[in-house]
C-alpha cells in the first residue's frame, strides 16, 4: 500500500494539471469501490435482479389472486340479489362484511408477515379463501353466506393484499417504485379476465359452480406463493431467560419476573403498532385512506349492479369491472414511471389521483341505460385509480421508512375496511330510500374528494416541519 501511495506520488510530480485532477479522480473512485465491496453483504446480490424479478412475477399472480377475489363480489351480487330476495340494504351488509373483512384483515396479516415471513402467510390467505368460496357454493342460507363467502373468504383475501406489497421491499432497492407497480398490475389483470369472462361464466353454468372455479384458482395460486422467502439476514446471537425460582427469592418477586416475560412475549404478537400513530403526516395518511376507497366500492362493489339495475344486460354490465382493471393497469404503470422520475412528490401524485377520481364517481351518475357511458367512465376512474394505489406503499415508506412498511399496510387496510363497513351500508340505505344509485354515487364521491384533500394538506409547510405528535 506504502509503495503505491510513492509511484502516485511520483505520478503527480511528473504529469500536467489536467493530468493529476484526473488521476486523483480515478484514485478516489478505486478507494470508493473498494469500501463498497468491503460493506456489501452477501444478500445484496439478491436485490433488483435475477431471482428478485421471479418474485415479482411471482407477486404479480397473488395480486391477480386478490382481484379476483375482491371484483368477483360486483359481478355476484347480482346474482345474490336474484336468488335471496332481499332488499338493497340488506344485501349492503354481505357487502360491507365481505369487503370490510378484506381490508380489515390486513392490520393483521402485516404483522404476521414482519413475524412469520411472507411464504406461511400468502399460504394461510389462500387457504382461507379458497376454503370460503367453495363453501359459500353449497349454501342457501343468506347468514351462512356471510359467514362464509363474507367473513372467512374476505379474510383470506385480505391477508394476499398485504403480502406482495412486502415481498417486493424485501428483493427491491432502487427499482422498488417500478417492481411495485408491476406486481400490483396483476390486480388490474385480474380485473379485466374476471371482468370479461365472470358474466359468461355465471350464466353458462351459474353463481356456484363459478364459486367452485374461483376455490380451484386460488388453490393453484400456491404455486406461486411457495417461491416467497425472506431475505437472508445475519444470524442475530438471542439471549433467553428463563424465571427458575429460588428459595430464597420472595414470592412477590417472582410473580414480577412472570409478568414481564408474559409481557415480553405479548409485545412479539403486537397486532397494532400504535407507535406508528404518533408520526402526524402518517396518521393523517392513514385517516385520509378511510374515504378514498370510497370509489373503489363504489365501482367494484356496486358499478355492475347499477348498469343492470338501469337497463344494461346481466352478462355485459360485468364489463364494467373490465374497463376498471384494464385501465388502472395502465395507471400503475404509468405510477411507476412517474415515481421513478420524481417528476412530483408522491403525496401530491396520490392526491391528484384521489381528486380526480373522486370527481369522476360524481359524473359517472349522467351514464343512465348507456352501456358505452359505464365504461367510459370506469375507464377513467381505472386510471387515476391505478396511479393512487401504486404510488401508495411508496408514500409510506417515504413517512416512515422501509422498515415500518408492513405494519404501515396494516394499518391502512384497516382504515379501508372501516371504509366498506361505513359506505356499503350508508350507500344501500340512500338506494332504498331515494329508489336509485345516483345519491349513494354522489356521497361516496364526497368521500372520496375528502380523502384527497387531506393527503393533500401533507404538502404544507407546516405538515412538512411537524413529523411527529
């Protein structure tokens, strides 16, 4: 090392100016790459290529997985409605209990992937829905299938939604924004095969046997779930105690020594980590992402019913599920690109989004019994609805960090399900009593815009200087 630090020298002495800047230059970069090699860790290697981008794929299929799970229910509740007899508001609470339970299940699945890890997890969600749907398809009591269809299917859903959200930050860096938008593009796909295909299916061979098909597909989701695993860490050297009492040490004592470590042990299984609330522009996010699912009921839960119920056909008001996909594939790719280039902030790109899409929900009410009206307008909707859920895990991770992502997701997907448990309800009593969908549509939009407003105050400088509570 002495002897190349004397011929540098050397160097120096006898080259011009230009020479020796360009020389020192290339010295400093060499020290550089070496630090570099010296601090990288073996699992570096596993991050934005190669086997990383199979993960992805991978991520890809479950989100298709969870839209076929979440989209099925607007082209069924038709058919629910036809069989049941019941009143609108009545069928709301299957709605509510299958989409609330959805999203509900997420502030628990989050933090059992940040305990067990991402593969266990995709596989008991999998389970659990496959479990509710086939069910669900030999039922013909309306409780059982809530039970069914509603509480087990829609948990089981709920845990696939968080789980490629955070396989994808543990194999991705610098491509992250890009990886995500890819993966939850299956969600968009998803969407536009069942959208396409789901009214065919149901009245080719009915709403039970279509239950039936959707528990096989999940079954071979598993594939692509068991490819999931952790990234390598380090071995992290773990010190157990245990409380062995002694004769000597009161009983009082001992008592105290079983308690902290039952506490301990509790602290692990910590569904809700209520410390991520004390960070403001958090807990503003995660209040503002209660309402602007909103539109998200509004067009998956009851956009095909309302075009069936205002003159188009059974089989061709599904497509309107199809243009909602087919289009926020496009706007989770074009979330990407434009998260990748920082051409604006991601909370103000998640805004925007909500904004518009709000505002759409509100015009979508003049499509009356024109079929080409639903799905122009649910192809709007599709791609600001794109840009607003692909550009979302990055928000968070911009609050809070990568290491608090999967909680964070919890968190939000319980502020959505209480969403559902809200809006469905509420939308289902306006149907009953104005005798349409157009003041249930209006209100949900008014959610929606909301939403958007208070993400939109995360841009003020106030909002900037004050990050915690």
């Amino acid at each position: 090392m002495a002897l190349d630090r004397i011929n540098f020298v050397i160097y120096y002495s006898y080259c011009d100016e230009n020479e020796c800047k360009e020389a020192i230059f290339a010295e400093e970069n060499r020290e550089e790459e070496k630090k570099t090699q010296e601090h990288s860790s073996p699992e570096d290697r596993y991050y934005d290529q190669g086997y990383a981008w199979v993960v992805a794929v991978c991520a890809f299929v479950v989100t298709f997985m969870v839209s076929v799970n979440i989209v099925s229910f607007g082209v069924l509740l038709t058919e629910f409605a036809l069989h049941f007899d019941l009143p609108f508001a009545q069928l709301s609470i299957l709605a509510a209990i299958r989409m609330g339970f959805t999203y509900c299940s997420g502030i628990i699945a989050g933090t059992l992937v940040h305990r067990f890890g991402c593969r266990p997890v995709g596989i008991l969600g999998l389970c659990c829905s496959a479990a509710g749907c086939l069910s669900a398809a030999f039922i013909d009591n309306f409780i059982l299938l809530i039970l069914t269809f509603g509480f087990l299917a829609g948990f089981g859903a709920g845990v696939l939604y968080v789980v490629p959200l955070v396989v994808i930050s543990k194999f991705f860096k610098k491509k992250r924004v890009l990886a995500t938008s890819v993966s939850s593009a299956g969600f968009s796909f998803g969407s536009v095969v069942f959208g396409l295909s789901g009214g065919f299916i149901i009245e080719s061979v009915g709403w039970r046997y279509t239950l039936a098909l959707m528990a096989m597909l999940n079954v071979q989701g598993l594939v692509a779930v068991f490819l999931f695993f952790d990234q390598i860490q380090p071995r992290k050297q773990t010190m157990v105690i245990k409380v062995i009492p002694d004769e000597t040490m009161p009983e009082i004592e001992v008592k105290k020594a079983k308690k902290s470590a039952c506490v301990s042990m509790m602290s692990k299984l910590n569904f809700m980590d209520v410390s991520l609330l004390k960070n403001r522009n958090f807990a503003v996010f995660a209040l503002a992402t209660l309402p602007t699912m909103s539109g998200t009921m509004a067009f998956y839960a009851l956009g095909p019913n309302r075009a069936y119920i205002q003159g188009v056909s059974k089989v061709q008001s599904s497509f309107i599920s199809a243009a909602v996909g087919s289009c926020s594939f496009i706007g989770r790719i074009l979330s990407g690109v434009i998260g990748n280039r920082k051409i604006i902030s991601s909370k103000l790109h998640f805004s925007l989004a909500v904004l518009a899409a709000g505002s759409i929900i509100a015009l979508s009410t003049l499509a009356g019994a024109w079929l080409s009206l639903h799905m122009t307008f649910a192809a709007m909707f599709g791609i600001f609805f794109g840009n607003y859920e692909g550009i979302g895990p990055t928000v968070i991770v911009d609050i809070l960090g990568l290491g608090k992502l999967s909680k964070a997701l919890g968190w939000v997907q319980l502020a959505r399900g209480l969403c559902a448990f809200v809006t469905l309800p509420l939308a289902g009593l306006l149907y009953d009593a104005s005798g349409g969908y157009t003041v249930p549509f209006l209100a949900m939009s008014a959610f929606q815009i909301s939403g958007g407003l208070l993400v939109l105050s995360l841009q003020l400088p106030c909002a900037k200087r004050h990050t915690s509570l």
